[in-house]
C-alpha cells in the first residue's frame, strides 16, 4: 500500500469502533450482512497494513540508529 496509514492511526481506529467485528443476527437480512461484512473487510485490511506499516517503521528506525 502506498499510503502512510500511521497519520490516520485515529481514523482508523474510529472506523474499526463504528465498524466492530460481529457475528449477523438470524433476523439480518442478507443485504445487512454484506453490507457489514464488506465494511468489517475494509477495516480489517486498514488495521492489518497499519500494523505492518508500524512495524517497517520500527525496524527501519532500529536500522538507523545502529549506524
């Protein structure tokens, strides 16, 4: 991903609590669990790259101050 998502660490972490990980209610309809389903995929792949991104960052950081 070419986006540094660390400067939108806050965004992200409000989307993930709009956004929450939930199991569908039997009286969802199908279109609400796609719906949910698609949202909570977005969010999981934002959350996953932000981590990756924060751990580059550490090793990289870690590279530069062994100089």
């Amino acid at each position: 991903m070419n986006v540094d998502l660390r400067q939108h660490k806050n965004l992200i972490q409000e989307l993930d609590r709009l956004f929450p990980l939930q199991n569908p209610r039997p009286t969802d309809s199908i279109d609400t669990i796609r719906y949910n389903s698609g949202a909570r995929s977005v969010v999981e792949k934002l959350l996953h790259e932000l981590y990756r991104q924060e751990q580059e960052g550490e090793e990289y950081f870690k590279v530069l101050n062994s100089e």
